[in-house]
C-alpha cells in the first residue's frame, strides 16, 4: 500500500511538471503568436492577385483611391522582383564561396589560411547590417557610379556568406572520417571525393543552412538602403537601383497616403520566410546525416 | 618459416611514429605471398591497424605520422608512386561497413571508377556491377533493388557490398582491419567463406583480433605485440606449436 501512495505521488508530480512546462512554452509562444495575429489581421485584406502582380502605386493615385474609400490600387510586384534577382544573384555567388570556405575551416584546421578565414567568418557574423551596407556603398556603388541591385546582391551576398561557411563547416565535421577514407581508398583524388562523397552526403544539412541564410538576409531593410536604394517600377535590371520587399515597408511607412499596404507586405515577408523555415526543418529530417 | 618465394609485397623494416616519439610499429619486415590469406593478430593497441594502414598510405592523410622504411608492390616502392594509383591496387574494407550514403547500390559498386573518373560504357557497368556483386555472393539478394540507397542493406550486406567495391578495381591486395567485428555470427560466417574464395582473385590481409577468426581462414599469421612483429609463420605452425612465449601466451588466453 505504502508503495502505491508513492507511485501516486510520484505521477501527481509528473503531471504537474507537464503542466508546468505546457504552460511555459504557450508564454514564449504567444508574442510570436501576438506577432503573427496582429500581421495577419491587419495584413489579410490587402493580399489579392494585384497586390503580388503590380507595382507601387503613386501617391496621387494612392491618395484618389483613399479620398474615395476604394481599395488601394497596385501592390508590392516591384519589391517581390528586386529581392528575388538580389537573392538569387547574391546565392549564386555564396553558395559555392561559402561551400568551398567551410571545407577549408574544417579539413584545415590550424592552418593559417583556415585560421584567417575563421575569425573573418566570426567578425562578418557579427558586423552589423548597415555597416555592411556602408562598406559595400564605398566599394560598389562609388565606384560604379549610381545605386544597383548588384550592389544590393553584394550585401545580401557578405552576410549570407558566414552562414553558409559555418553550417557547411559544421556538416563536415560531423560526417565520419572513414567516409572520406573510404573514397581516398579507392584511389579517388582529394577534391573529387570531397566533391562527390563528401558534400552531397553532407548536402541535406549544407541545403538547410543556405534556406535559413537566405531568410535571415531576405528582411534585411538597412544594407539595401545604402546600395540597391529602391524603385517604383518593376525592373529586372541589377545594374539600376532596385526595390526589395523590406524597402518597401520602409517607403511605405514614410509616406501617409500608401501606409495601409504595410501589413500586406509585411504578410507576404514573413509567410515567406516561415515557409523557408519550415522547409529547411523538414529537409533536415529527410536527409539526416 | 621458409622464405616466400614471389612475395607480391615486401615490408621492409618499416617503422610507424604517431608524433616525435610515440612508435606505434617498430622495424617490421615481412614477406606476403600471392593469394593467400595473412592474418595480423595480436592485443589492442599493438599497432595491427597502424601497419594495414600504412601499406595503402591512408598515414598521409594525417599530419605528424611518419613512416619509414620501404613497402615494395611486386618490387616497386609503393610509397613513392601516386598515392591514387596505388590506392587503386591495394583496396581496403574497414572495420564498420561504410557504403557511400548518397551512391545506390550500382553507383556503390562502381564507385572506384566514379571517384577515378574513369568512364565506362553502360555494358561495362552492368558488367562490372553483376560480376563483383556475384562474386561477394550479393547479386541474388540486391539485383531488383540497384537503385536503393547501399545503406538500406543489412551490416554484413553492407560490408559484403564494400568488399565488392574495393574488388571492382580488381586490386593486386585487399587489406581488412577488422572487417566482421561489427557483424554477428551469421554475417561473420558469411563473410569468412567469402574470403576463401575470394583468395584466387586477390591476396588479401586481414587484421583480427579473432584467433579463431585467423585460424579457421588463414594461410599465414603474424602475431604482433608493442609494435613489434614478433613471430610470422604458416597458420598450421603458429596455431599448433608457436615458437615464441608471448605468442603461445596470447593464443592460449593469457594475454590481451
Ligand atoms: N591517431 C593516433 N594518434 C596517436 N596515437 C595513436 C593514433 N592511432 C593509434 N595510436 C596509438 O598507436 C598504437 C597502435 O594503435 P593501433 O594500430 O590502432 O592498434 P591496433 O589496431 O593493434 O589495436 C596504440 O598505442 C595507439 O594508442
Ligand atoms: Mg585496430
């Protein structure tokens, strides 16, 4: 009997160890979900077809629209295409530089070359976005003479880089030694059995991170400001000034008549980024090491 | 031991030091005749796997080992050929069964002339890929199933598969450090009679630290201890009427 009380207590406890826990994790939970309701609420209405296919309207037209009570005309198009180029140029070039850099941090290890690139790494991780911005402002956009999405591209591009370095780096140096052995065995060469051993078994992780590079960069507001500027129109031209979508909440902050298309933009941004995220976990999961 | 007449490799005096001064293999010399079995026996820790691997140079890829001595590959120095070519005539199974994760099983045959980027007509694979699976007694059990993932397999399938691997490049030597010492009985079994076999085709060496193992598979027996090769002989012998103390102590229990 004694030891039936125990076992009782002892599963009263737990139970009220689960609530606890339970209750804890719904606190954290509900400004992210506080977050989300109040975007999506306020976000939900401006999202039609014409909100992702047209470009910002102008103030006046904005202006006429609200004086008369209709919708708002036009949409963030212009913003959805200059992220999408800046992304995609500015992945293209980190995704084999960042590759490459963390092979090198984790087969070089003590090296110097490897050294040098590891506190680089580390000091880009953690340099804030808009001196990132001013940097490649001095680099790119005087030099070249006017505001681009390629000089955007660059700045997406510096702070991608140390996430896909690392999240590489890591990758490798938990895939086993015999692995590569294995193919050195075999009388393959260094590189080709990194290349075509090493990194697609390590490919699932290295996919991951760059998802989760790519919608840590894609908010980023302050860099773009310094380099790719902004724009009106739609424009697939990364050699003039560019919008981006996070440019975009910004401009749109700025000018009373056109503030009603916050939330929409704001919608688009951060279902997009929760759609990345989600995909990374679930590549994750299907392709463990 | 009468001397091995056309030894296919010769290790001659060869020392192995991890670091300045920590010798893992010290002044071994031995003589490894054509297809035959030579198993390497002897404690943890004697400096069995620092040997095997020694004789296809996977040491280099680790800074601060030091290898001196001379290994001769039917008279020539293997140590001063290239690596990749070398490592191409002296394959080598380790101790846990690892396919190429991201290879099907084909591509995992096949893998040798991939990392090699030698090309090959599809004949040629499908050549190659049925006659080594054959040969390590794979094909019945995995030929519907080419395109799955190596790894899907059973350990001993795996390690068998592995052996197939190794043997697609048709090595003079197949060196084993501990290959079924993560396999059960039955796999283990499997892999033994296999290698029997398989000593027409290749001369292989196999470190064990299965006495049973090396006696029931072996031509010939090195019994090493602190680094030292101390006795080298026919199997018969060595397991019937070892000549040194410490051999006869380690076959019989007592040691290690
Ligand atoms: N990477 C290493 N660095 C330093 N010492 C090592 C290393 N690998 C093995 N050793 C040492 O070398 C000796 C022989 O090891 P090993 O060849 O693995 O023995 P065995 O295979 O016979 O068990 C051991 O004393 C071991 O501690
Ligand atoms: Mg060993």
């Amino acid at each position: 009997m004694v030891r039936d009380k125990n076992l009782q207590i002892r599963i009263f406890k737990n139970r009220l160890l689960y609530i606890v826990v339970c209750v804890f994790s719904a606190l954290t939970a509900i400004p992210l979900l506080a977050i989300l309701g109040e975007v999506l609420v306020r976000g939900w209405k401006q999202l039609s077809w014409t909100f992702l296919t047209e470009a910002t309207p102008n103030a006046f037209e904005a202006m006429m629209a609200m004086s008369a009570g209709d919708p708002m005309p036009g949409g963030i198009a212009n913003g959805i295409v200059g992220t999408f180029v800046m992304l995609l140029v500015a992945a293209v070039i980190a995704i084999p530089v960042g590759i490459f850099c963390g092979i090198c941090l984790s087969e070089f290890k003590g090296n110097w070359f490897a050294t040098v690139v590891s506190y680089i790494t580390d000091l880009l991780q953690g340099t804030p976005s808009i001196i990132i911005g001013i940097i490649v402002y001095i680099w790119v956009v005087v030099p070249m003479k006017g505001y681009s999405g390629f000089a955007g591209s660059v700045a997406l591009f510096i702070m991608m880089l140390p996430l896909i370095i690392r999240s590489t780096e890591e990758t490798m140096n938990i895939l086993p030694e015999t692995l590569k052995e294995a193919g050195l065995a075999l009388g393959g060469s260094y590189w080709r059995v990194m290349l075509q051993v090493m990194v697609p078994s390590a490919f699932g992780s290295i996919f991951t991170g760059i998802l989760l590079a790519i919608s840590r960069v894609i908010g980023e507001t302050a860099p773009l400001m310094f380099t790719a500027l902004g724009g009106a129109a739609i424009s697939w031209n990364i050699s003039r000034p560019m919008s981006a979508v996070p440019l975009m909440i910004w401009e749109f902050f700025n000018d009373p008549n056109l503030q009603s298309l916050i939330w929409g933009a704001s919608l688009f941004l951060l279902t997009f980024v929760l759609c990345l995220n989600l995909l990374a976990k679930r590549i994750q999961k299907k392709w463990k090491v | 031991m009468e001397s091995i007449k056309d030894p296919i490799l010769q290790i001659k005096d060869v020392s192995i030091a991890y670091g300045n001064n920590k010798r893992a293999v010290k002044n071994v010399t031995a003589d490894v005749a054509k297809n035959t079995i030579t198993a390497i026996m002897g404690p943890s820790g004697c400096g069995k796997s620092t040997l095997l691997r020694a004789i296809n140079r996977m040491h280099e890829l680790y800074k601060a080992i030091h290898v001196t001595g001379e290994i001769l590959l039917n008279g020539e120095n293997v140590l001063l050929m290239p690596p990749t070519e070398e490592r191409r005539r002296i394959g080598m199974v380790f101790q846990r069964p690892n396919p190429f994760p991201t290879m099907n099983i084909y591509d995992n045959v096949l893998a040798g002339y991939i990392l090699n980027g030698i090309k090959l007509s599809r004949a040629e694979k499908d050549e190659i890929v049925e006659r080594n699976l054959r040969n390590v007694m794979l094909w019945d059990e995995v030929k519907d199933s080419l395109t799955k993932r190596g790894t899907f397999l059973s350990g001993g399938q795996q390690q068998r598969l592995c052996i197939a691997r190794s043997l697609a490049l048709q090595p003079d030597i197949l060196l084993m450090d501990e290959p079924t010492s993560a396999l059960d009985p039955i796999a283990t079994k499997y892999i033994e009679d296999l290698l029997v076999q398989l000593k027409n085709e290749v001369t292989i060496m196999i470190v064990t630290h299965n006495m049973s193992q090396a006696k029931r598979i072996s031509d010939y027996s090195m019994f090493m201890y602190l680094g030292e090769l101390i006795e080298y002989d026919d199997s018969s012998v060595m397991f019937t009427n070892p000549k040194d103390e410490r051999t006869r102590s380690y076959l019989t229990g007592k040691m290690g």
